[in-house]
C-alpha cells in the first residue's frame, strides 16, 4: 500500500503542477505549502465547520474523501484554498478540528476533533441525531439507529444503519466458553466517530447491480440462490472491486462521499456487540453445547448448523437484529474486514481503524462464522483469517461508510 507520506507529496506535486496553469500570477509562485494554509479561507465567506471534503463529518479527511475532493478542485468546483487544506489535513493526522478564532482563519487544524468551547452544534451532526462520544461506554438505545439507503444501478437500494460512536472491550477473555487465543489479549477500542454499516450482507441482487457479473463461481442452489440471498464466492479482492465501482457510481449520481468501504475489524466487533460484552449479542448462551444444539434462542437470531437446513446461505434479514438494527452479523456468511490478519491483539490500534501491515500482509479478517459452523465459531469475538484471493461458498461481505 502506498504510504500516506508519499501519497501526501504526489497530492501536493499535483497540486503545484495544476496551480501553475492558472492565469493568476499569484499561482506562478512556488508554492510554499504552510504559507498558503494560513490563509485557507476565503475572504469573505463564512467557514463550516466541518471541512467540506469531511462529507461523513467524522472529522477526519479518508484518502478517498481527499482524493475525490481534490478532484473536483481539478475540475473547478471547489476553492484551492480548501483542496490544499484538504491534503494537508490528510497528511497530518486522522483528526482535525475547527478554530474559528484564528486571524487569518485558520479553521481546520490537525488535532483532536472536538475541544472545550468549539464542539459544533448538535443540528450539524449528520441527520441532526447529535449522538456523539458523550455516551462512551454506555450501552446503545435498543432499537434500529437512523439509516441511509445508497441506490445502486437499477434503483437497487442499499440499506445502512447509523452506528454510534462509543466504546468497548475487544476481544474475548480467557474465562470465555469456546473462545480462541486470537482474541485476545482484550483491549479497550474507542471509537469517537459516527459511522455506517450495512443492514444486512451484501446481497446477490446488490452485487449484481454493480458488477454486472461474478467474479468467479456464481451462486448456486446448493450454497443458496436468489436476489436477497448473500453475496458469496467473493474475495476479499473481489470486494474490493465491488467497493471501487460502488464509489465511482455514487460519485456519478450526486449520492455523497465516495466513502463507501470495507469496516475495519474493530468497526466490524463494535457493531456486532451492540453495547454487549456476552458471547452473542443475545447473550452467552451457555445451557446447551458450542455445536449445532439450540437453545431456543441461537436459532432466532443466526443461521448456523443448528438450523442449516436446507444447507446453504439464507436470504438476508430474516434473523432477529442486535441492538443497532444489523441482521446476520452471526452466521449466515462470513464478512470480509478491512484488516491484515494478525494472530493476537499485541499492538492492536485502539481508535477503531484497520489494523494494516506496510507492505500488505498475506491474510485478511474475516468475522461472523456462517451457516454451517458450530455455533462457537459465530461467537461475536470470533475471527478468521484468509487470503484476500480467497472465494469460497461461505464467504461474503457488508459494507461500511
Ligand atoms: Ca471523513
Ligand atoms: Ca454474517
């Protein structure tokens, strides 16, 4: 993967090089990077908040945030000032925060997204829902948070549940039935941004619409076939691609950010807990054995060996959600994450990004267990590693944004 250093200066040079075929003069000059950022303003102009390349209002500028901004920069449609700001920003850190007191304005600096006295006003967090990092900690409202709903080609929509920010124990203790030494050590990850996940695993219909076609095996009625069946034979490669068209579609229709992505490992833990530390995320499950035994609760809420019949994938969303609204995050197919796989959490990142080796590792995460496993291997802490080239029947993906 290439460094974030050498994509900044690449970003930068591009900029130099664009900036010279302006008629300004003031663009003849070479740029002197630091100097152009204190005056990142437009005179003039009141400021937001959030930084506009920012569109998910996390604050923080992802590569694909700034390069899609960048972008439409290149193409006229947003002010230098704020394009350089962009990259800058990006470069600098994973946080920003707004300074409206600086004179020249500078009003996106590096630095942690919210301090004393410049917290933005709850009607600007996305959908006016003002949950912030406030409730660290605390256990999620029950019930399904707010959504978004991409539309693929065709009009084939694509659910996604607001996840709150919070915080949570990662990882599974030693005491815990059934559990894995990869889960461990168990670790403190703070998520202090809002971000989205799918309803449900990307479906066949869903992969279809964007694709046109199967990367490899197409589905069958022995693994499962039908339009709000899950996604399956698809690597983590594959995802990828399906991410990559996705954006650019979401970049042509005007539907925000090209932000769409895998969720990291820590994301994807986050969310299938839903504010519980049990085995499931209905519970811990302990009055009947870690195969295919029912305890009249499992079945409800996850497709695994002890209600796999007929074998194979299950449509989507007909299990009981956690806590957030998320359906299937136990069983039914395995999901692709973001994350090289590494076999402990030694060294883990603890503010909920992807864990990623320079250059790529050989393995990536997958998590959830599917619709075959015991039911110990579709425990909230359980993870498993393949390689990215990998497609197999089990395995599929859910988006994050
Ligand atoms: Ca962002
Ligand atoms: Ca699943």
């Amino acid at each position: 993967m290439v460094s974030r250093m050498i994509l900044a200066v690449a970003v930068f040079v591009n900029i130099t090089l664009a900036a010279s075929s302006f008629s300004h003069p003031a663009f003849f000059m070479k740029f002197d990077l630091l100097d152009s950022l204190a005056k990142n303003g437009i005179e003039g102009e009141a400021m937001p908040s959030y930084h506009p390349a920012d569109g998910n209002e996390d604050w923080q500028l992802e590569m694909s945030e700034t390069i899609t901004y960048l972008s439409g920069w290149q193409q006229g449609a947003n002010p230098m000032t704020y394009a350089i700001r962009a990259a800058y920003l990006w470069q600098n850190g994973e946080q920003y925060h707004y300074d409206a007191g600086e004179d020249p304005p500078l009003c996106w600096a590096p630095g942690p997204a919210v301090e004393e006295g410049e917290a933005p006003s709850e009607g600007e967090f996305p959908e006016g829902e003002g949950e912030s990092a406030e409730g660290e900690g605390e256990l999620p409202v029950e019930g399904e948070g707010p959504t978004e709903t991409i539309l693929l080609p065709g009009d084939v929509p694509l659910e996604l549940v607001r996840i709150p920010a919070g915080s949570f124990q990662m990882g599974s203790p030693e005491t815990e039935r059934s559990r894995d030494s990869a889960e461990g050590p168990v670790h403190t990850v703070t998520i202090n941004y809002d971000f989205y996940l799918g309803k449900y695993e990307v479906t066949q219909e869903q992969w279809l619409a964007v694709m046109g076609v199967w990367p490899g095996t197409a589905p069958s009625s022995a693994d499962g076939i039908g339009d709000i069946y899950p996604a399956y034979n698809i690597s983590w490669n594959d995802a990828q691609a399906f991410i990559a068209a996705l954006n650019t579609h979401i970049m042509t229709t005007g539907q925000g950010p090209a932000t769409v992505r895998l969720p990291s490992e820590a994301e994807w833990e986050y969310a299938c807990r839903a504010g519980t530390q049990t085995r499931f995320y209905f519970g811990d499950s302990l009055s009947v054995d870690d195969a295919c035994s029912d305890d009249g609760v499992r079945s409800q809420y996850m497709w695994y060996c002890g209600n796999n019949s007929p074998k194979g994938s299950k449509p989507v969303g007909e299990k009981l959600p956690n806590a957030f609204g998320l359906h299937d995050m136990s069983g039914n197919v395995y999901e692709w994450c973001e994350d090289d796989w590494h076999g402990s959490y030694s060294g883990a990142p603890s503010n909920g990004s992807a864990w990623l080796d320079t250059p790529r590792g050989a393995y990536r995460v997958e998590r959830g267990g599917f619709w075959q496993h015991n039911a110990q291997y579709c425990r909230s802490a359980l993870r498993f590693s393949l390689s990215p080239n990998n497609r197999s029947g089990i395995f599929g993906f859910r988006l994050a944004r």
